[in-house]
C-alpha cells in the first residue's frame, strides 16, 4: 500500500482543483449586498419549465434511437454511429451557428416554418430546439451503452417466458438498463439547464439562466451575477447529484 | 412428440428426433445441439414441427439456456412468477408452490447471485414450468457445476423433471448424462445418426461416428477370418478378435472394430493375443493402461477399481472382449454396416459400459 501512497495524494490533490472554484464562490460572494437584478426569477422559471420541456423530447425520441443503435448490426452501421456523434463533438457555437442556417429566419428550413406558425429564433420554441441539441447527443451515447449492457439472452428468456416485445422491454430490458438510462438523463438535465453557446444564437430571448449571467455581467459586473449564480446551482445540481448517487450505488441484486 | 427441424444458419442442421420423457441429444461441442434448441424455441430461424413459424412468445416451450440466465433483478420467486399473470399475491403464491414442489420454497427471497449452480438450475426450472410448457429444452446443464455435488444435482434436477411430466430434450456432451436418459439421440454432420434407450446405443452403435460419440476410444481396421457358430473370428493387427456381426460377413471382409476400453479386461485367457504394457495411468480408484499389439495396434484398457494393479511396463499380457462388445463397421466413410438395422443378437450381458 505504501508504494501507492503517492496515487492518493496526486488523486487528492486533483479534488482540490476540481473543488476550488466553488470554494471561492462561497469565500467571495458578497453576502450582505447581495439582491436580485430585474428579470432574474423570470429566467430561473424559463430554465427549468423550457429545460423539463426539452428534456422529455429528448427521452421520447432518443431513447428509441438509442436501443435500435445498442441492438441492431447491419452493413453502414459505422456511418449511423458517426452521425450521432456529430452534434456530440460540434463545439456548441458553431452548432448554433448551424441551426441558425436551418432553422434561422432565412434558412432552408426555418422560412416554410415560419409560414406554418413556427418562428424558430428568438422565441420559447427556438429555446428549447437548441436545449434538444445541445442534451440529445449525452443521452443518446449514455443510454445506448445502457441498452448494450443488458445481456441479450435474459430479453429472448422474457420472449420464451410468454411475453411479448413490449412486455419484455418493460420487464426485463428497463429495469436493468435503469441506471445507465438515470445517468443520462442527469447528464442531458445539466447539459440542457446549462446550454449557452447554442442558445445565445439561435434564442437570446427568451432569456434563460446562462445568458441572464451574461447579460447581468455585461450591463452591472460582477456583483450582479451572484445570486443567480447561487440560484442556478440550487435549482440545476439536485436532479443530477441524485440520479448520478443513484447509479454510483451498486444495484441490490 | 415428433420434432423435425432444418436450419442453415449457424449450421446447416436437419434433424429428426422422437421425444419420449428425458431426451438427451448428444454430441460434441459445435455439432449445433444449442443451434437445434434454439431454433426450437424460435430463437434462430428455422423451418419445421413442432411449433414452426411460430412467433418466440407463443411457443409453449420452458428453455432453460446454459447457465440458467435467472433475471438478476428479480427475487427467487418473481424470475419464477415471471410468465404468471393474475395479483401479486396469485403469482406469488402460485409460485412459492412450484419452488415447494422442487424443494426450494426457503429460498423464494433470495437474489439468484445468492444460490448455488445447482439451485440456480432448479429455479429455471420452475420458472419454465410456471408457463405450463409442452416441451423442456435444456441446453447443458451439467457443464457448470461443481464435481463433486454434480451427480446429486442432476439426480434432483432429474426428479423435477420426471415429477413434471413434460417431455424434456437435453443437450450434452456429457455420456454420464446420456446413460441417465430414456432416450440418447446422437447428432453428428448436422443429423441425428441414431436413436434410442441408452441401452440400446451403448450396446449397438450404429457406425463410427456414433461410437466415437459414446467414447469408444479403441478403434482400429480388421479383416474377417471366419466363422465360429454365431460369432465372427477377426484379425486385428495380429489380435484374434471374436464378435457377434450385426450381418452376415464373408471371409476376409474389411471391418473395423470398436471397443470401449470398460469392455476390455486384461487376463492371462482366450480372446486376443500377446500385447505390451506401454502405458499406464489411475483415474481415481480406476486405472487405465496402454497395450500394443506386435503389429503396432495399441488398445486402451479402463480397469475397475478391484482389479489387479501390479502390472508393469514392458509386461506381455493378454486382453480378453466379451464379442457382444465388439462392434464392427464397414470402412466406407461413414462407417455403417448396410441394413445392419438394430437386430438384436444372443448377447445376455447388459450393453451398457461397465460403471467406472
């Protein structure tokens, strides 16, 4: 053990870096000055309702996508799995600059939509397409790899057992990729709540907690981005901190 | 039940089998005996009865895989509950009945990591059982447990089955296995070569193949010298050799013979010539030796454990083979005797190999 000793103290030290930041939040926030900018409560309500919205879009279609990468082998997979890795790996301001040619007020698809009804800049819609963007590719990756870790065999069981595909997902397929399936979807929450690249293109108003920080920053300084920079951490860290704990847990069985 | 199945894929497979209480289908590792299984259940594609077509779900089969593949989230006795419908509190004591009935209701509670190979094997039985299947399909279920409990296992297993009533096809590549079934089914280049009691294909089997299958481990060419009443009279590599032909055979017809090394007994009698202890190895209170022969055909002989060990290397000894345990086959290619059928011949001693 004493060999390793060293180990401890570079993985110790590596806490502590990680730790700083927040350590010096709490050391340099000015307590007793402290108060609210006008606009900040409407963009911790814009957060979290648009940031739920866009995270059950991207349950209902990723998943899906995410178990039929984990099961099915055909010829050109490759291409399928580089496809989703696109918008993972695209630096989230050039990925707003790209919606912003699709979906933008002149874009190839944003005009015809915005004939439909569909304004997709600058409105809650266009808020939460970028959110989508931003969290779907975590999740999909992260759930896929979920699916992947369920043994085949114990799916076919639940077949010759009597029950049907559904059934079988439900039962046997769900439960076991549960945690996989929470740690994405933590990380698609924290991806989502705290999207600023793609949504300071494509939807600076409305205005979320991310650009509220900016532009808090840019009109009053520093001082002014304190209590929604502690607002931000108490509304964002609980979901993800449990679902994470909960996957960290080793399973009963 | 008849079950006639064809497939391509692993391996080309066309096989026929009547199933009669515990079926075990043997062969070597490869020889597509899981493949066969599968495509029963309808896990891989294939054409035939029963069942063929069928979509997996509507298949009344209980498929108990190698290694049991309990649902590792689930209790002892929801894996069991698993293909039971109606409230919590019908399944649950619908399935406490069937883990009673195997002799496991103590462990309803527990998570499968927490149970033995053994028990594991009995709760895919009894969460096969619970969908009330016409056919059980058991793929090896002798390859994972431990030696020394091994024996008590299948016997429990055997019971569970047999109390059941549902015709039970076993795959294995263990003989052990196959002297236990009512019915050894030997699968060999993607058919079943031969079908019947174990008593019956231990005592007679039909060519090389199936003998080789059954573990004979002595085979070698002969030729026919002549005949002694019912019996034959062989040459093998300077051995004389008697046996009971499964047909007629003329003077100098060109044979090989098989010889299960139970069978042989090294005696200073009879049948058989001058051969040298080359080898010789314990197999626990068993002892296994190497003979070779002038002309260079060595025999293995597996001596019970109340026989004589002081032989030495180098000795000259004499084996002596009850004919009803010399097989002969044809030397084509695949090694069967035509129309040697399964007619039974004057033997009185049981076919079986004499236990270890």
């Amino acid at each position: 053990m004493a060999k390793a000793s060293w180990v401890y103290w570079i993985g110790a030290l590596a806490l502590v870096v990680l730790v700083l930041p927040f350590a010096g939040l709490l050391v340099s926030t000015p307590w007793l000055r402290m108060h609210f900018q006008p606009g900040d409560v409407a963009a911790i309500s814009v957060s979290v309702l648009y940031t739920l919205l866009a995270l059950i879009i991207v349950v209902v279609f990723g998943t899906p996508l995410a178990w039929w990468l984990a099961r099915c082998q055909f010829r050109g997979k490759v291409l399928i799995d580089a496809l989703t890795l696109l918008p993972l790996l695209a630096p989230p301001l050039a990925m707003g600059l790209l919606l912003a040619m699709v979906f933008g007020p002149y874009g190839w698809l944003g005009e015809p939509l915005r004939r439909l009804g569909l304004e997709l800049t600058n409105t809650p819609q266009a808020f939460v397409l970028a959110q989508v963007y931003g969290a779907a590719p975590y999740y999909i990756v992260t759930a896929r790899s979920a699916f992947e870790g369920v043994p085949r065999e114990l799916e076919q069981m639940a077949l010759t057992l009597g029950r049907g595909p559904w059934q079988s997902f439900w039962r046997v397929t769900f439960p076991l990729a549960g945690l996989g399936l929470a740690s994405g979807l933590a990380l698609a929450w924290v991806r989502a709540m705290g999207e600023f690249g793609i949504v300071l293109i494509v939807a600076y108003f409305p205005q979320g907690i991310p650009v509220k920080l900016w532009t808090n920053l840019q009109d009053s300084g520093l001082d002014a981005v304190y209590p929604l920079l502690w607002l931000f951490f108490v509304v964002a860290l609980p979901l993800p901190l449990a679902l994470g704990l909960l996957s960290r847990r080793q399973p009963v069985y | 039940m008849h079950v006639h199945y064809r497939l391509q894929q692993p391996l080309p497979l066309d096989a026929k089998l009547q199933l009669d209480g515990f079926t075990v289908l043997h062969g070597v590792s490869g020889s597509g005996k899981t493949s066969l299984l599968r495509a029963i259940a309808g896990l891989l594609p294939g054409h035939g009865e029963p069942w063929g077509g069928w979509p997996v779900q509507h298949r009344p089969v209980g498929y108990l895989p190698q290694g049991c593949a309990l649902f590792p989230h689930l209790r002892v006795w929801q894996n069991v509950a698993f293909a039971l419908d109606g409230s919590r509190l019908q399944r649950r004591s619908r399935a406490m009945q069937l883990l009673d009935e195997l002799g496991l209701a103590g462990l309803a509670d527990r998570w499968p990591r927490q149970i033995s190979g053994g028990q594991l094997q009995r709760v895919a039985l009894a969460r096969a059982l619970a969908r009330q299947p016409q056919l059980l399909l058991l793929d090896e279920p002798t390859s994972a447990l431990d030696p020394v409990t091994r024996d008590d296992v299948i016997d429990e297993l055997l019971i569970g089955i047999r109390r059941s009533g549902v015709p039970a096809l076993v795959a294995s590549h263990d003989p052990h296995l196959a002297t236990l079934a009512d019915s050894v089914a030997l699968l060999a280049d993607g058919q079943v070569i031969q079908q019947g009691s174990p008593a019956e294909v231990f005592r007679r089997p039909v060519n090389v193949a199936a003998a080789q299958l059954l573990g004979i481990s002595n085979i070698h060419p002969a030729t026919v010298l002549g005949r002694h009443g019912a019996l034959v009279e062989l040459d093998c590599g300077g051995l004389r050799l008697r046996a009971s032909p499964p047909t007629e055979l003329g003077r100098d017809s060109e044979v090989r013979v098989a010889i299960a090394a139970e069978a042989i007994d090294v005696e200073p009698v009879r049948n058989g010539g001058p051969m040298t202890l080359v080898r010789r190895r314990r197999e626990g209170l068993c002892q296994r030796l190497w003979l070779r022969s002038a002309a260079g055909v060595t025999m293995q002989a597996l001596l019970p454990p109340l026989a004589r060990n002081d032989w030495q290397l180098g000795d000259m000894l004499q084996i002596s083979v009850p004919p009803e345990h010399v097989h002969l086959f044809a030397r084509n290619a695949r090694g069967a005797i035509p129309s040697a059928g399964r007619a039974p011949m004057q033997t009185t001693a049981a076919g079986m190999p004499r236990p270890a």
